[in-house]
C-alpha cells in the first residue's frame, strides 16, 4: 500500500481561521479512484510527515512561503523520500521556477492530475518514463530540463468532485466549519490572483451544497454555523433560491446559520432577502477604500464609495451584520485618501453598520495586474525573489493578537513590499494605522483629521 502524507507550508504568523479543505478533497478523489490502495495522512510540521516514511509527500504553499516550501522539499529528499510533489498557488503560477528537490509540480487544481500521477508512481515505469502524457504538471527529464506538459482541461461540472473529507483535514476544536461551493471569480481585481490563476468561475449546483451540508451536520453535529468561503457566494441567484428551498426542508436548518462573501454592487433588496431566507447572519464584503479614486483602480470602473455605503446600508436594515476588508499603500493613494478610508470605516462602526474588519497594507500578487506594475516598477522581480517579503500583508488576520508593533517589526524583518513611500513614508503609515486601530479598539469611533487629531 502505497503510503502519502500532505503538508501546507505556512508563516506561523498567519492565522488559522480553518484547516486545509484542498488536503480534503484530495483525499475523497483518491478514495473514490484507488479504493484500498493508498495509506493517506495530513500533518501540519515536516518532521511528523517524514515520521511515517511516505513513499509521496505532497507539499503546498502560497508564494510568500514559497522559500520555505524550497526548504522542505529538499530536507524531504535529504530524509530520502522518493516522490516529492509541489502544488499551490506557486507552482500554478510560476511551474518554471520548480525548485531541483522536487520531482513533479501539480499546476491548477489538484484532484485528476495527482490521481493520475499516483498511477504512475504505482506502474514503476520510471522516475520521467510516461510523465509527459500526464496533463497539467511540470517536471524535470533525465538530463534536467524542466518540461511543462499541456494544461489540464477544466473541469466545469464541479459536482462530479465527492465531498471533502474533513475529518481526515483535522478539524479542531472549536474551528467553525467551511466549504467552498464555486471556484474561481467572475470578476478581476487588480490585486487578486484568485481569478488570474483560475480563470473560470464555476459552482456547485444547490443539490450538492445541501449534501454537503448533510454531511458536515452529521459528522460533527454540534455545528451551528458555518463558513462560504467562496470568492462570491451570490453570483447566481437562482441558485440560491433553489439552495433556500431545499435547505428549509432540513430539520437542521432552523438553528444553522451561514456566514458569506458578498460584493457590494450586487447587493439589493432582493439579494437581501434571500440572504435572510437562508439564514445568512454575516457577509463578509471588500470595501477596499474610502475614495472613488483608489477604488476604481482597485477594483473596477463602477466600483464607488456611494454603492459600498448603499450595501452596508441595505444590510443592516436586514440584520446582517458585514464584516469588511480595506486596503491602503496604493501607490497612488495621498494621505487624505488613507484617512477617508478609516473615516468611512469609523463612521460605519459608529452607525453599528460594520461589526468586524482586517486592513491591509497592498501587496502585489503574482500574474495580477498589480504585480504586473510592480515588476515593471521595480519592487519585484522573478528571478531569486525573497517571496516571504509578500508577507504581513493584513493588519489583524494573524497570530500576533492586534499587536501593531509586532506586525510592523514583522515587516521590517521581512523588507515586505510597500508601493507607496513616494506619497506616504512607512514609517507615517504605521503612525496613521496604529492611530485609527487603537481608535477602533477602545471604540472611540469619532473622525480623524489630516494631522491625526480626533475631531467630531
């Protein structure tokens, strides 16, 4: 039985809002094509995967940990592991850059292709042999080139996918539990790689979201709430009127509710009102700005501070309590800009309109318009890049407990990436963060002025 351990590589700074699901899917995909033949685990440190001697271990990242993925496919190799898989983000957006340590690289999603590639492990035609008949992976050949075989097709109906395993993802106590009921993004932020790296937005049909749901209340029963993680949960209304009718049949339903991600200008009274059908009690919205300006160029030419204000407003007259995101240090943002974003963001925790938030300092993201402008300008490049200098990104949504100190000497350990120093020092960023967050803390919601005064 051949043995695979998987491993997330991770900053343990960031936070752990939920285990892993893509180990999850993996492992349902698997047992449903090689039944009785694989021994499959999930660790989350390197030593434990290599305790148990897999014959694969397979390997994920993001690109800011991906100097740390580098490391642990060599120490893997080095412990003598034979199959060394790299798959995420990374190695999706950058399969050239597949690190000498690693054997084969999964591009995009993982499911078919790494079923596949335990095949072939398992014919033992060979360490290349029929590699390159595999769709969507990179690898190097005998003499050392790196060879990327053609993409895999995309997999439009994603209700052919089983349901992840979550037990086999570890959930911990007290960990609310999370699904994904679409892939990919209709829209393209400038600063996303969500949509640039899969391009095609697909969703579950509502027969299959309710399975899952099943599922996830019977094995862990206690659960009350839960987590859409999806990039745009609302896309499809019709698909949530359908999902209403056939949840509302559930004995459970009436003590679960949903927590979502909703985009601003979707957002309309009958949005609303489906949304309180299904007993979504929290959406969660990017914001992103509190000027049209930095908005449009974040987001899209019809995004403006009016249609946020008009979401937020619309939400909470129906109960739904949003939790947004913001970013500032756009390269073209003045300091006014900065502190009309935390004005708007002040005034709407004053008016009880917004009950949570994490900002964001911008950072650019591979194969994005925006890293695309950094590359040009300067501030990255492709070759011996430090990646973990994409790291500390968001102000709160880390382990280091609000502490703003912490979260800046991070960054300046890490020399992370800021695109704006030509309009706003550091330095005066920090100052203006570490104002208005402590302002947001002790609930003083009153404004702030371009000195960093209060005024009324």
């Amino acid at each position: 039985m051949m043995k695979i351990s998987f491993l997330q590589i991770k900053d343990p700074v960031d936070v752990d809002y939920h285990a892993p699901l893509s180990f999850g899917y993996l492992k349902s995909y698997l047992d449903a094509f090689h039944s009785g033949q694989l021994s499959l685990c999930m660790e989350t440190r390197l030593e434990e995967a290599l305790q148990s001697e897999p014959d694969v271990l397979g390997i994920s990242c993001y690109s800011q940990d991906f100097l740390d993925a580098i490391a642990a496919c060599r120490k893997a190799k080095e412990a003598g592991v034979p199959w060394v898989v790299l798959g995420g983000m990374h190695i999706t957006a950058y399969p050239e850059m597949l690190p000498d340590s690693a054997d084969v690289g999964v591009i995009g999603e993982g499911e078919e292709t790494f079923s596949e590639l335990l095949k072939h492990i398992s014919s033992g035609t060979g360490r290349t042999g029929e590699l390159s008949r595999i769709q969507g992976i990179v690898f190097r050949e005998d003499n050392g080139r790196i060879q990327i075989t053609p993409a895999r097709s995309v997999l439009y109906d994603l209700d052919r996918l089983p349901v992840p395993d979550r037990k086999f993802i570890q959930q911990e106590p007290g960990q609310i539990p999370h699904l994904f009921t679409s892939r990919g993004c209709p829209y393209r932020c400038s600063f996303c790689s969500s949509a640039h790296l899969s391009p095609h937005f697909r969703l579950h049909g509502a027969s299959r979201i309710r399975e899952e749901i099943r599922l996830i209340r019977a094995e862990f029963p206690e659960t009350r709430s839960l987590f859409i993680w999806d990039n745009l949960f609302i896309a499809n209304r019709r698909r949530l009127a359908e999902l209403f009718q056939l949840l509302r049949e559930e004995p459970f339903f009436q003590d679960l509710s949903l927590a979502v991600a909703v985009r601003a200008e979707l957002v309309d009274e009958e949005l609303c009102l489906l949304l309180k059908q299904l007993h979504v009690t929290h959406a969660g919205l990017g914001m992103e700005s509190g000027t049209d300006k930095i908005l449009k160029m974040l987001k899209a030419p019809n995004s403006s501070v009016a249609r946020n204000q008009a979401a937020l407003d619309q939400l909470h007259r129906h109960g739904i309590q949003s939790i947004c995101s913001f970013i500032v240090g756009h390269f073209d943002e003045t300091e006014s800009d900065v502190l009309a974003t935390y004005n708007f963001l002040l005034e709407n925790y004053g008016q009880g309109k917004i009950s949570g938030h994490d900002m964001n300092i911008l950072t650019p993201l591979p194969k994005t318009p925006l890293w695309d402008w950094a590359r040009k300008h300067g501030y990255v490049t492709e070759d011996n890049f430090a990646w973990n200098r994409l790291r500390y990104a968001a102000v709160r949504s880390n382990n280091l407990n609000g502490d703003i100190r912490q979260w800046a000497e991070g960054r300046a350990r890490n020399q992370s990436i800021y695109l704006n120093g030509h309009h706003i020092p550091l330095e005066r960023m920090y100052e203006i963060i570490s104002l208005c967050e402590g302002k947001i803390d002790s609930r003083d919601f009153s404004l702030v002025d371009s000195a960093g005064m209060a005024r009324g």
